[in-house]
C-alpha cells in the first residue's frame, strides 16, 4: 500500500485538509457545481515526455465519497462544498467507528487501525452528487429487454450452482483473489487500496494497480485489438492519443468479468479517457456502450488526485487459506446440524 497522508486523525483535521483540497484549483467541471464558483482558472498545460505526449506518470489515487448513481431524493447534479464536507465528515466518523468484538464485521481488520480507510487517503473532493455524468439524471439508463434476460439467467445460475460455502467456484472473483472493481476496466474505487502507477514508453501505457498488484499493459502504436474469438477477464485493450487525452477502448470480455456485475455483457465496448487537469488531478471519464443492455450509452466520470509511493504488493490472502477455511466452516456447521438431527423411524 502507499504511504498515505493520515488526514483523519481527528475529525477537525479531516475537516481543515479536505476545505484545503476543495479549495485548491480543480477541473472547471467540479467547481462550476458551487454556487460560490468564480472565473475559471486559465487551462492547465501538462509536462510532456520526449515523445511530446503529456506526462502521466507517477502515483495516483480514484478514492472518492461520490456513488456511481445519484442517490434517491437527490435532485441536483452539485453539492454545495459545505455539503460534501458534511458527507465527508459522517463518512470518516462512521469508518473510524470501532466494530463490536464477537461480532462477524469484527472478523475482519479494522480499516483505520491499519491505514486503510477512505478518509486516510489522497482524496481528490468531487462536488458532483454522482459520477455518472450522462444521463444527466445521474442514474443507469433503462435495461433492455435482452438485457434483463441476459441477467435473470445470470442470477438463476448462480441459484442452481448453490450457496457460495458450496464451492470454491461460486464465490464471486473478488473473494477469490482473481479480480476487483478497482482492477477494472472501468477501474472503479472500493474501500481501501486504490492507487495506481502509471508508466509510459513509446508505444506502451502500462497501468499497475494495487489491488491484487494486477499490472494493465495498453499498446498505444495502433496495433489492431484481439480477434473476437479470444475473450479475456479483462478484455483486449487498445490505446490511442487524442490531443493531450489518452483514449483506451476495451472489448473481448469474458462473461464472468468484474463489470458484469453491474449487469454489462461480455459485448460490452468500454471507451476510457484520462486527462490530466492540474498538476496534482489526473481526469479519470469512461463510456459504456452495451446496446444488448442498455438503453443507450453511459457515461461516469472520476477525479484522480496524485499520491506518493511506491506501491508495495498486494498478496491479497496468499494460497488461499481464507477461502478453504471458509469451505471448511460451512461443511463443519453442516455436520453439526446432522449430528442434532434426530433420527428417523
């Protein structure tokens, strides 16, 4: 994990570091969202590499307090920076909150004790009430009717397979150290390890994640994608330059991807565009485009503030122990309520 900025040692603390955050120059379309938003800042110039290709390189970070839809009752594309603070605030309290000892969350590590928590994070305050930018409602368009065949059968699958404790094979890939939402495409935040490492060669964007230490390798010399025939977990990515926008489109997906989770199909084009727009903000923007699904595309949008490394590995649970023990776990409780039964006539 990197070395992080503890930002929430006391709440006061968390609060005076994130108005400083929010304060300092960000992309024009987070602060139009404030209804005290000045001029805009003259366009930031990013640093070129010899290629003359923008400079990317270097640590960063997609933490954010922001959902990926609107939430209900909310009607506005912008909170006010009072407001996000306020969201922020509850939220760092709540993660700093010390779980009950004997209970099942207590199992798990606590995230503040270890570094992990969102507020001890490089957080890059988005004003925006969603990341989803198109719709404008901020919400997921209408599911096609193929699309939700598509899923129901999905669901009715993992019915039929059994209870997860079943089988190593009907735990989700999260759970089975084979990929996170943060390994993407789309790479999208989760609870605690969510920093990236850019490098770029001529020909070559390689983005390492830190989350299951999963190493994203993107040609950018105009070779052509895979054939549609291989299919990959992650897919067939392609990178081209677009001015000072890095553009990556992703296709070729397996159906068991990270992203089907959100009920996308394996025909799913994914078009991401990052964009640096300050010196410490890296503009993270992709589309979904699974006319099997949706409705019409969508569009989500992630600011990326800079951190500090290196990135140590991530080993996840090493051989796996957590997921036999689990496995053992519900084959011993299943033993014990035989062993209650009482016996038949």
């Amino acid at each position: 994990m990197l070395r992080r900025c503890v930002a929430a040692t006391a709440l006061g603390g968390f609060i005076a570091v994130a108005l400083v955050l929010v304060s300092a120059r960000a992309p024009v379309a987070y602060a139009q969202g404030a209804a005290q938003t000045k001029a805009a800042a003259p366009a930031y110039k990013p640093p070129r590499l010899p290629d003359g290709h923008p400079d990317f390189q270097g640590f960063w970070n997609n933490t954010t307090y922001t959902p990926l839809e609107r939430p209900k009752g909310v009607d506005r594309e912008f909170f006010t920076r009072e407001e996000v603070l306020e969201q922020m605030k509850r939220a760092a309290a709540e993660e700093g909150e010390q779980t009950t000892p004997g209970t099942i969350a207590d199992v798990h590590y606590d995230f503040t004790q270890f570094g992990l928590d969102r507020s001890q994070a490089p957080v890059a305050v988005n004003l925006r009430s969603s990341l989803i930018v198109d719709p404008a409602d901020g919400h997921l368009p209408p599911m096609t009717e193929e699309g939700k065949r598509l899923n129901a059968a999905r669901a009715d699958a993992r019915k039929r397979a059994g209870a997860i404790t079943d089988a190593a094979e009907n735990q989700p890939l999260s759970v089975r150290c084979i990929q996170m939402d943060r390994d993407g495409p789309p790479m999208l935040a989760g609870a605690y390890n969510n920093n990236y490492q850019i490098v770029q060669s001529p020909g070559t964007v390689l983005i390492l994640v830190e989350m299951l230490h999963d190493p994203r390798i993107i040609p950018t010399d105009g070779r052509a994608p895979l054939p549609s025939s291989i299919r990959q977990l992650d897919g067939s990515s392609r990178g081209r330059w677009e001015g000072d926008t890095l553009v990556i489109e992703t296709t070729n997906f397996k159906d068991m991807f990270m992203f089907a989770a959100q009920g996308a199909s394996p025909d799913m084009k994914l078009t991401e565009r990052f964009t640096r727009t300050a010196e410490d903000t890296l503009t993270y923007r992709f589309t979904v485009d699974d006319p099997k699904v949706w409705t019409r595309p969508w569009t989500a949008e992630v600011p990326w503030k800079k951190g500090i490394g290196p990135i140590f590995e991530h080993a996840c649970h090493e051989g796996n122990y957590s997921l036999t023990n689990l496995l053992r776990g519900a084959r011993e409780d299943e033993k014990r309520a035989r062993d209650k039964k009482p016996a038949s006539n």
